[in-house]
RNA sequence: GGCGCCAUCGUCUAGCGGCUAGGACGCCGGCCUCUCAAGCCGGUAACACGGGUUCGAUUCCCGUUGGCGCUACCA
C-alpha cells in the first residue's frame, strides 16, 4: 500500500471561507490519521483573478486554524513546485504522450465557431458537446495547418463506454462517457485548462486520495479517462457535500460566505471554528460533540460523513465559540482578548505587570459571559476607561426612579465606612443596609450597579465592587447622582 | 434541457426492517439568584409525496416532487 498523500488545493482569487477550510481540515485529518503527508497545491494558473494578498491570506488563515502542511509553496518539498503557475513545463510531455497516441487531437475550431453550433444544438435538443469535428482531419491536412500558424487548441478524446469510481462519501457514481464533451486540455495560448492539469500535478505529485467539494463531481469522470490515457491508476475520491448559507444558498464569494479571517476578527477562536466545521457534515458515534483538533484526529472517520449539504448556523458556531472560550484558562483568555482591547484604546499596546494582572482579574470576574472575544470591549469597558458609559435606557429604568438618590447616598456612607473592601466584607455591610432600610437587596444593588457600570448587566456586584476599589467606587457614585431624578 | 448527487424537528444530526423516532443549537417555561451570563430541570418541533418488496417500513427498490452541482479555451 502506498503512502498516503493527500493535497489542498485552493486558488488564490478569494479570501478562504468556511467551505474551503472545511475542505482543507478534512484533507488535514485524513493525512494525519493515516500517518500521510499533506501538500498545499496553489491553483493560480488564473492570472486575471490570482493575487499574491489571496494567497498570503490564505496561508495565515490555514495556520490560524491549527493545519500545518508538509509540503507547500513557502516551505518546498520533494514534489514541487507548489505553484501551478511554475509548473507549465511538466505538462507539454504528457500532452505529446496523448497526442501520439491518439488519446488528444488538435482542434481548430474557433471559440466563436464553436459558440454558434452550441447554441443552435442546444435549441435544437438541449445539449451539445463537442462534435469532433476536426477529428475528421488527415495527418498531412493537420500538420499543414500546424505549419500555417492556425490557431488551435489540444481536445482530449474521450473514449466510449462508461467511467464509474467508488466516492469515499458517496459510494459508487457512474457516468456514461457519452455524455462527456471532447474537453480542451491545452489552450489556445498554450496553458493547461483546470481538468488536465489537476491530473498532471496530482500524477507527478503521487497524491493518492482526492478530499474535494461536491461541485467537483462532474469532474472526477473527466479527469478518470486522462488518468487511464495517461496510463495511470487514478487516486481514491472523496467528495463532500457543499456547505449552505444560513438561507440554504451554496456559500459562495458574494452570498454569506464569510472569510475565516473575518471570524478571527470577530472574536472567534480557532478551536471552536475547527470543531464547529468538523460537525458540519459528520457526527461522533455517541453524543460527543467537543473535539479538539487532536480528539478529530484519533477519531474522525470518512464513513461517518454525511451526503447531504449542511447549511451553516451562525447560532451553533456561537455557541460552541462560547463553550471553548470556558474551556481556556484565565493566563490564556486573557492573552487573546488583548488585541482587542488594544485596538479600542482600552489597553496601553506594551503592558506592565501590573496592567496584565488586573486584566487577569477583570478577565476570571467576567468569568463566562463571554461569546466571542470582542465582548470584551462591552463587558470589561468600565473595568479599563476612567470614566463610565452611561447606557440612557438604564440610567431611565434604574437611577432617575424615585428613592435612587437615597440609596446611593446610603450607599457611599456604607462602602466609606466598610473596614475593607473585600467581597465578604462588602456584602454584609450592604445585606445590613438593605435590611435597615427595609429594601430588597436587589432594590439596593440595581441603582449601584448602573452607577458603577453604567448598564443592567455586570458580573457579581461585590466583587465588581472589590476589583473597582474604594476610591474609584465613591467617586463613581458621586457622578452618578448627578443622573437621579 | 441533459447528466450527476442529495432528501429525519427551523438548523446540525443519530438511526443501518420492529424505537413512545434519540441528541445538540435555537426558541419557550421553570429552578438558582444582587442583574446578566453560565449551570440545572422541563417543553416545542421531523421521517417530502406516491407506489411497490415484506408479517412489518424512517430504514430496501421504483417513480414524483424539491434542493444542489456540472454542462467554458474558470478553477
């Protein structure tokens, strides 16, 4: 048995999204399981569309991710080059193998020739392909407009009969080669179109499983017969079903297909994105439904995978970012919300010890009620700036209501007379004065919360309390009677 | 149009001839409680349709419908 070699293979005319990553991942996980090497291939023989930034951002994403690659444009191998674009001369070999043998033929037909029968086959019975015509040339006839410079292209002959594969996902799928069209697999400019070239660069790469979308079904037959013209064995296919928007669309570039960069961004983290693909399109016997890029590998298992297209839910994705997020401990939450705060202005961009440690505690008092990494910038906003956001629905609701004004003057001669300002030490003074003013301590609470915080909402109130401190805890409530009714 | 793939709660899915059709997200309700999260408990909700095969179909076969893909000198 052959050593398996598995290749991801993106082209750089768009940012890397969910469907490719997740494509990407499985290819991943197969090769690390089967103890085989992964190749990252770039498809940039589309010059028009191909851009450096793609690629650069591509690369960063896939390592963001967590997927490391054995062989690959920045970092070589025994296989490369990497790039498609770099490779052109290893395909003129195999196209003069075909041509000799019959298997390909020069075609002369013009795009706009070849665009008229199209059209009128199509009206006449709905398909067309090909219809061979300049296999009617002799030898000489061919060679002599060779000779006379007409432009032509390199058409691969497909045979008769049918081409069937057994999909790793899908099972067997047959198609009748009847219905596959003559395929140019030289241009006229001499490049090598996407079917032929995929077979050269998968041949002399010795990849040996192919893990792609769905959309590439109708291409396995058509990249199988070169295979088999070239004398080959083709490689195992694998294809998974495509993943859907939320509303069922195929994600594409333009419809709700958003960028893995664009979660980092936002405040996802690599370990939730992983896990949430990996679920997309396959289950865990049992109800497992954490794993961890190292728990994926020992257990991820192609038969599991589902044939139908998954439609990606955004509630899920947040839910399980939510969950990693608890998972972390507070040194490694708090390194990742950093640049988040940095890029508010909440945070100095080089911290000193003492930054960082109160971080630390702003970060294990928010506890879990973070969902992605830029609620830190709400949640921990009054923790950092010196002067608190008043949100005006809670200032309405809470401060301007009647007897407001009296609890927060009780309030500040309570927390000035506390002995200290541990947590303990703050809720029974303030159970005490609720109790003496005949008042729920949530009643009491509520107009001291939206005067520390300016919201509704924040974490335990004394320890919120404890971790503000005395000083900036009384003059924040002196600044917030200015607000009662 | 042709060819191909697919079809269980709104979504992700378990199921591989006999189940009160299970779990998860979301949603709703409750508990907890100083608020919000989290957590715990409970609820809501599905086998696309029609034929077969079978003692018995969500499960196997065929058809219909629907969704998606391909149908380029794009990848």
């Amino acid at each position: 048995m052959n050593r398996v070699r598995v290749r991801f293979a993106p082209s750089p005319t768009g940012f890397l999204h969910i469907g490719g990553s997740r494509t990407a991942l499985l290819n991943w996980l197969f090769a690390r399981n089967k103890g085989g090497s992964f190749v990252l291939r770039i498809e940039d023989t589309d010059r028009e569309r191909s851009t450096p930034e793609y690629l650069n951002a591509i690369i960063e994403d896939l390592r963001w991710l967590g997927l490391d690659w054995d062989e690959g444009p920045e970092c070589g191998g025994d296989f490369g080059p990497y790039l498609q674009s770099e490779r052109s001369e290893s395909y003129a070999p195999h196209v003069e193998k075909l041509l000799k043998t019959g298997d390909a033929y020069h075609c002369f037909c013009s795009p706009e020739e070849l665009e008229e029968r199209r059209s009128r086959g199509q009206a006449t019975d709905g398909g067309w392909i090909y219809d061979r015509k300049c296999l009617e040339f002799g030898d000489d006839e061919r060679d002599s407009l060779l000779a006379e410079g007409r432009p032509s292209v390199v058409r691969f002959r497909v045979p008769t009969g049918k081409t069937s594969f057994d999909d790793m996902v899908l099972g067997k799928i047959e198609f009748d080669n009847a219905e596959l069209d003559d395929l140019v697999i030289v241009r006229q400019d001499g490049t090598p179109t996407y079917n032929f070239a995929v077979v050269v660069d998968d041949l002399e790469m010795a990849i040996t499983h192919v893990i792609r979308g769905a959309d590439h079904i109708s291409n396995t037959p058509r990249q199988i017969v070169i295979w088999k013209a070239l004398g080959h064995e083709p490689p195992t296919f694998g294809h998974q079903p495509l993943v859907l928007a939320p509303d069922k669309q195929v994600m594409s570039k333009r419809r709700g297909a958003i960028a893995v960069g664009e979660y980092r961004r936002r405040g996802y983290v690599p370990e939730a994105v992983v896990n949430y693909m990996a679920l997309l399109g396959w289950s865990y016997e049992g109800d497992q439904e954490f794993f961890s890029l190292d728990e994926l590998l020992q257990n991820f298992d192609m038969g599991r995978a589902s044939k139908k297209p998954a439609s990606f839910d955004p509630n899920k994705l947040d839910w399980m970012n939510a969950h990693w997020l608890k998972k972390l401990d507070v040194a490694d939450r708090t390194e990742r919300v950093i640049p988040f705060l940095q890029a508010e202005g909440l945070l100095a961009e080089t911290l000193g010890p003492e930054e960082r440690s109160h971080l630390e505690q702003v970060v294990e008092l928010l506890d879990d009620r973070l969902k992605v990494l830029t609620d830190i910038v709400e949640l921990a906003g009054f923790f950092l700036a010196p002067d608190v956001v008043y949100d005006k629905i809670a200032v309405s609701k809470v401060l301007a209501k009647p007897g407001a004004e009296e609890i927060l003057v009780g309030l500040h001669k309570v927390l000035s007379e506390c002995p200290d300002f541990q947590p303990e030490t703050l809720e029974g003074a303030m159970r005490k004065f609720a109790e003496d003013a005949e008042l729920s301590l949530g009643k009491v609470v509520q107009p001291l919360r939206v005067a520390l915080t300016g919201r509704t909402a924040s974490p335990g109130i004394f320890e919120t309390l404890s971790l503000l401190g005395r000083k900036v805890s009384l003059a924040r409530i002196d600044a917030a009677r200015g607000l009662t009714a």
